[in-house]
C-alpha cells in the first residue's frame, strides 16, 4: 500500500510538472495568438474505457475513505458476479458502469476530478447526466415517473440519498430512511413530532409506504393516484362500500385526518364537534347540542349523558359509515 502510495505521489509530481510545462506551452502560443493545440491534460469524460477495467482504477484507489471504500462496495449487490445487469457481472464495466468511461482519466497528465463522473455535487457534470449513470440500469420499476417528480425537478441527485460505497444503505431501511428525508423536510420534522402521528419515528413505517420518493404524476408523489385509494392500502375497511355512506369519506380523508401527524386523538385535524361543525351548523338540531332540548325530539327535561364534552361521536360513532339497517344516522 505504502509502495503504491509513494508511486501515486509521483505520479501526480510527474503530472503537475506536466501541466506546468503545457501551461507553460499555452501562454507562449497564445503570445503568438495562435489557437492553442488541446492539450494532453484534455479534460471531459472521453468515450474509450479503460484497458483493465477495475484493476486499472485499483491500480491507483486502494484506499478507504469517508466516501470511498471498496471493500464495502464489493459486498454490496452491484458487486455481485452472476447477474448480467450488474456491474461486476459477466461482461460488466464493472468501476465504469457508473464512473463513465475512465482511460483518458487514468492517464498520466490528465486532470483527475475533470475526467470522471465523481457523483459529486461539485462535480463538472451536470446534475441530470450524473443521474443518468444510474438511470441507464435503474429506470423502470418505481422510477418510471423519475421525470414527473419533485425530486427530479428540483435538481436531486440518486447520491443526495443513496450510498453506493457502503455494505449497507441506509435510505433502504425503514428505521433510517426517514433521518435522509428529514434532512431537508423540516416542516415534516415537526409535524411527526406532534402527539398523534403514524408509527414513522419508531421504524414501523417509511415515508415510502405512502411517498414514492423517486417521482410519480399523482398529488405529494403518493404512492396511489389519489390520496384515498393510498390510504385504502393499509386501511382497507374505511374503503367500504357500506349501506350508510358520510359523504366526506368517500371524498377525502384529509378533510378530518392530517396525514402526517396531528396534535389531537386519531390524527385529526380538529376537535369534535367542532371539526363537524364546520360542515354541519344547520342539522336538525342545533349543532351544539347542550341541553336535552337540542336534541332531536328531545325535552328541556333532564341533560343526556351523551352531551359530555358536547361530542358529536358520542352518538354518531359510525363516522366512516355504517352497515347497520338503521345507520342512517351514522349512530350504529
Ligand atoms: C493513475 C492513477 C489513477 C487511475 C488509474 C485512476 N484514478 Fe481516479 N483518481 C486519481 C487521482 C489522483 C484522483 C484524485 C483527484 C483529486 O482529488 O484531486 C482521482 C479521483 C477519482 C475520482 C473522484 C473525482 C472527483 O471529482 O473527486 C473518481 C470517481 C475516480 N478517480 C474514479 C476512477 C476510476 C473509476 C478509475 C478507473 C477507470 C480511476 N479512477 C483510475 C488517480 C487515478
Ligand atoms: C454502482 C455504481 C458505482 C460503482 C460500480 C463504482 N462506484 Fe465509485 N462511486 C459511486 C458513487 C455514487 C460515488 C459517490 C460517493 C457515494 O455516494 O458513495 C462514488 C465515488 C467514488 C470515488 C470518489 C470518492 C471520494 O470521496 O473522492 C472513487 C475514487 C470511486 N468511486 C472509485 C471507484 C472504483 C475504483 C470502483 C470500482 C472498484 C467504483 N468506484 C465503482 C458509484 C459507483
Ligand atoms: C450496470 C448497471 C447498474 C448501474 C450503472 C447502477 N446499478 Fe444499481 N443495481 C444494479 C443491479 C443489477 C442491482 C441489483 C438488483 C437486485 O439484485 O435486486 C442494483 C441494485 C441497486 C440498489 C439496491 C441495493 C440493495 O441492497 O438492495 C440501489 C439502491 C442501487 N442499485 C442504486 C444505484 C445508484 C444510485 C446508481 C448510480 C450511482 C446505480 N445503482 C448504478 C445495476 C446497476
Ligand atoms: C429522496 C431520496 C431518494 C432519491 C433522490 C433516490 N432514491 Fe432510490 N430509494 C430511496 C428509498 C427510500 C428507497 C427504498 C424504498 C423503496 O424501494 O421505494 C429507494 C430504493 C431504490 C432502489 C432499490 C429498490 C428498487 O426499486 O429496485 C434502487 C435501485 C434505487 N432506489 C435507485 C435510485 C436511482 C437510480 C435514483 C436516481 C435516479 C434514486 N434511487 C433516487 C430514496 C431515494
Ligand atoms: C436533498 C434534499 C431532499 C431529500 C433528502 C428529500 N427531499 Fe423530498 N423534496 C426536496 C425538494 C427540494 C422538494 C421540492 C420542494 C418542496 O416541496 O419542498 C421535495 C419535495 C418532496 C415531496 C412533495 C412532492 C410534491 O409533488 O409536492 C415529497 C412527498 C417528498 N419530497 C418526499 C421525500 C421523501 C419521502 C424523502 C426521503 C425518502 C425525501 N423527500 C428526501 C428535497 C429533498
Ligand atoms: C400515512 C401516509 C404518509 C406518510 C407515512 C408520510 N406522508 Fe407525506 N404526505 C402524505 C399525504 C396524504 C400528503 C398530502 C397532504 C395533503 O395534500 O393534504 C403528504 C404530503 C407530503 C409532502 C408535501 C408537502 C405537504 O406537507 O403537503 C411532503 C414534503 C411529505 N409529505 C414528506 C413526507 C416525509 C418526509 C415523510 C416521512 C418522514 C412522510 N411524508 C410520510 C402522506 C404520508
Ligand atoms: C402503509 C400503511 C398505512 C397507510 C398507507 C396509511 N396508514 Fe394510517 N395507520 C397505519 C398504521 C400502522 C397505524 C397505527 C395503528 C396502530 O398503532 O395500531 C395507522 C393509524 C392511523 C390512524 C389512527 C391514529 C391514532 O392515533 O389512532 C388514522 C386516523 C390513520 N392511520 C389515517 C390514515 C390516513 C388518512 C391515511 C392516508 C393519508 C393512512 N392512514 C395511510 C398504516 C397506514
Ligand atoms: C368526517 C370526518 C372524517 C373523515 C372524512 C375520515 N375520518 Fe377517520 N376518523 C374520524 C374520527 C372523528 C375518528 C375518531 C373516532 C373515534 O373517536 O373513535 C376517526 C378515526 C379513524 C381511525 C382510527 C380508528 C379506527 O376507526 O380505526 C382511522 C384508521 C381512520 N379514521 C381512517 C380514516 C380513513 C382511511 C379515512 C378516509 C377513507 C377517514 N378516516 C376519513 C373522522 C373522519
Ligand atoms: C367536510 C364536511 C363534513 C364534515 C367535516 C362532517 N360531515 Fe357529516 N356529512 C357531510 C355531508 C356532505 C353529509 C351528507 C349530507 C346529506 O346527505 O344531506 C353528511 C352526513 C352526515 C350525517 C347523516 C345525515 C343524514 O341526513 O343522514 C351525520 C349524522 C353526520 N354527517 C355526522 C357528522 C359528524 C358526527 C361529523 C364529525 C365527526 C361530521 N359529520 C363531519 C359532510 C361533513
Ligand atoms: C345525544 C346524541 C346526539 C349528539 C351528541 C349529537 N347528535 Fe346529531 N342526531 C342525533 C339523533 C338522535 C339524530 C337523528 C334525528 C332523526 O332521526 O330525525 C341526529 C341527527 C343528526 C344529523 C342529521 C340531520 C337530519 O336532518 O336528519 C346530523 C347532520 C347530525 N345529527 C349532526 C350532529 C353533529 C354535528 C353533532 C355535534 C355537534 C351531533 N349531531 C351531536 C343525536 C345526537
């Protein structure tokens, strides 16, 4: 390692004498006003591969970094040897599947960080065509709709969430994969910190079982096309149908329910009765219903257990619906 080290040392002492020389070169024909040649330290990817694949790359990166690590990567899925789609299958391009073609930046003399894609945000290359090194391999499936995306839009990289040269990404795992998203949703940071949320924070559930994070055309990039049908993926019962159906329902769960989290029971958007009584002020009794009177039918005689707290789910529990013959009224 050490042997190789010193070698690479040289090496970038030849290449920078090399670079002065041709800076050398450059000033004194532009002296002349004379097109300068391209030099040898030409920069941009090129097209030719290199002559050894990843022994030529490993000829110079060894060594582990904060970033880098082969050893990691070679025991990660990408390395595996038997699949014909991935880079260290038979016939792969193995480093250069993802690094573009890499023989004009192995060779000596050329600028180093301006002759491979680097996946890095500083990088020469754009955003879209570093994304393109792993769009080649990963465009179907969930990333179909990469392009209608957010993300996309926005100018993310895969990199901004995915570790290539690690043993274990962590975006991958339910438990982790929401500190990455977190990062830069802040607002979502508070919301799934409030008392009523989905079971995220303790790794039951990912933003993925409800986002697709890599881009869809549906609202928010939810999972379904509408936000009902992506609520009916785990809770299949609020789908109906029922013999009794509360028009809101159907229509849009958020119109009671804050997806993310909530600082009331249930997740709800507002307390009962008031989150009732902003569509129901004119029922056929009046809709704080606090004496026996208000009720329907009712006398001003004797209160009713049922007015604690003035809740309207005391009697009309069957919010989502009903199924009873007489549910009519949502109370059975
Ligand atoms: C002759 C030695 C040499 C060879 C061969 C070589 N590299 Fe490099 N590479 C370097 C050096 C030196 C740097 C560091 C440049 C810097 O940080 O300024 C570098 C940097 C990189 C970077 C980071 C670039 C950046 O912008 O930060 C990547 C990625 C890379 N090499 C990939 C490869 C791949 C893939 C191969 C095989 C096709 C390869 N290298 C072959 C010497 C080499
Ligand atoms: C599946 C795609 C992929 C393959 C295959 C791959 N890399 Fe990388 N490489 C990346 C990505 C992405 C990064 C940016 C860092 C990250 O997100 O892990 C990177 C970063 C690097 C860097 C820059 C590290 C730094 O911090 O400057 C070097 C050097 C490098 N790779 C070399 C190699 C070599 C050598 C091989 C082959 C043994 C290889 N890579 C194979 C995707 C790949
Ligand atoms: C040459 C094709 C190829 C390229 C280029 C490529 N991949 Fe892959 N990738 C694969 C294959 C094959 C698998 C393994 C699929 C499987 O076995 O399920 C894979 C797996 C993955 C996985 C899942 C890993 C796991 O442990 O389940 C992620 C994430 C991934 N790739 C991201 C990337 C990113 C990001 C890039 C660009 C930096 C990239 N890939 C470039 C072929 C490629
Ligand atoms: C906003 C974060 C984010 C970005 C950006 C992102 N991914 Fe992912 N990716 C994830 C998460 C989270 C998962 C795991 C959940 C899932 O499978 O949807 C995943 C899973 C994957 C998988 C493995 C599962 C599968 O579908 O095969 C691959 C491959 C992958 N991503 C490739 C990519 C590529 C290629 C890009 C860039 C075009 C990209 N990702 C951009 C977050 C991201
Ligand atoms: C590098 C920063 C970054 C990361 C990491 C990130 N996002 Fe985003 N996300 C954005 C930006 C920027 C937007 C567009 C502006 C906005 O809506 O805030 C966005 C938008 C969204 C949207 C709204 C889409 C729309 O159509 O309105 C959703 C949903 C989303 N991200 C989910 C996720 C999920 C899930 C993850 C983790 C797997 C994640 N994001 C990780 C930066 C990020
Ligand atoms: C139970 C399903 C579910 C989970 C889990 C979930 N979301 Fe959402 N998210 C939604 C719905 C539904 C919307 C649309 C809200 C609306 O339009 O009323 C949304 C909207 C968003 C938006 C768009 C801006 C906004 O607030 O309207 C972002 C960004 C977002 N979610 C990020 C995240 C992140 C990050 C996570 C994980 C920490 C996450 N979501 C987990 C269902 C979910
Ligand atoms: C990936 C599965 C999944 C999806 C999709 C999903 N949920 Fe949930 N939901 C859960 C789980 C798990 C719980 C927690 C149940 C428990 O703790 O026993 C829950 C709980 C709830 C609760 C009760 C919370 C409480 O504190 O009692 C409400 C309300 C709710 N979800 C509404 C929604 C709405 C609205 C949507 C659509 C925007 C939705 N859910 C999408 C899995 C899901
Ligand atoms: C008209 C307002 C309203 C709408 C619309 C609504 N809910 Fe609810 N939901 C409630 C109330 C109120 C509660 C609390 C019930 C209680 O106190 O027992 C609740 C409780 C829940 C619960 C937890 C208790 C249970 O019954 O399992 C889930 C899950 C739930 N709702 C899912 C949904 C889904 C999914 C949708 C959309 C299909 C939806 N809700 C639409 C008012 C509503
Ligand atoms: C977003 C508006 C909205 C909200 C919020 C809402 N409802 Fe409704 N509700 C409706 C609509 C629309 C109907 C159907 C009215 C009709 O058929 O004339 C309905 C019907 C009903 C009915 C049956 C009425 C009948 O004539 O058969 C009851 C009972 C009811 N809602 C109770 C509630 C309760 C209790 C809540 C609070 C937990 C609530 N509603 C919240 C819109 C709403
Ligand atoms: C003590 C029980 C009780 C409480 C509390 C209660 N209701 Fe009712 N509500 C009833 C009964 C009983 C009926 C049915 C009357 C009938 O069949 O004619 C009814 C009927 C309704 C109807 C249908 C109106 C119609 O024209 O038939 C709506 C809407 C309604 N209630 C909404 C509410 C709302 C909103 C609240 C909370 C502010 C509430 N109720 C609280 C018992 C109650």
């Amino acid at each position: 390692m050490n042997i190789k080290k010193s070698a690479l040392q040289v090496l970038l002492g030849l290449a920078a004498l090399a670079l002065s020389a041709a800076a050398l070169a450059q000033s004194a024909a532009s002296a002349d006003a004379a097109p300068a040649p391209a030099p040898a330290s030409a920069t941009g990817q090129g097209t030719e591969y290199s002559e050894k694949g990843a022994d030529t790359c490993l000829g110079c990166h060894d060594e582990e970094s904060a970033t880098f690590s082969t050893a990691a990567l070679f025991k990660s899925k990408h390395a595996q040897r038997g699949s014909a789609r991935a880079p260290f299958g038979p016939g792969g391009l193995q480093c250069e599947a993802c690094h573009g073609p890499g023989a004009r930046h192995s060779a000596k003399g050329s600028k180093k960080t301006l002759t491979t894609n680097s996946f890095k945000k500083d990088s020469f290359l754009p955003v879209q065509v570093r994304n393109q090194a792993c769009l080649s391999c990963h465009e179907g499936f969930s990333r179909s709709g990469w392009h209608s995306g957010a993300h996309d839009r926005n100018g993310l990289a895969c990199t901004d969430c995915h570790k290539v040269h690690a043993e274990r990404d962590a975006v991958l795992t339910k438990s982790t994969e929401q500190d990455i998203c977190l990062g830069c949703h802040s607002k979502q940071r508070a919301e799934f910190q409030k008392a009523s949320t989905h079971p995220v924070k303790n790794g039951r559930m990912g933003c993925s079982d409800c986002h697709n994070q890599h881009g869809t055309s549906n609202p928010a990039m939810l999972v379904k096309p509408t936000l009902n049908q992506t609520c009916y993926s785990c809770h299949a019962e609020k789908r109906g149908p029922v013999l009794w159906e509360h028009a809101p329902v159907a229509e849009d769960c958020s119109l009671c329910h804050a997806a993310h989290g909530s600082v009331r029971p249930a997740l709800l958007t507002k307390t009962p009765p008031l989150l009732c009584q902003q569509c129901h002020t004119t029922a056929s009794h009046p809709a704080i219903a606090r004496t026996g009177a208000s009720l329907p039918g009712g006398t001003a005689a004797g209160s009713s257990a049922f007015l604690l707290a003035g809740s309207c789910t005391n009697c009309h529990s069957q919010v989502h619906g009903s199924n009873h013959p007489s549910g009519a009224k949502l109370m059975r």
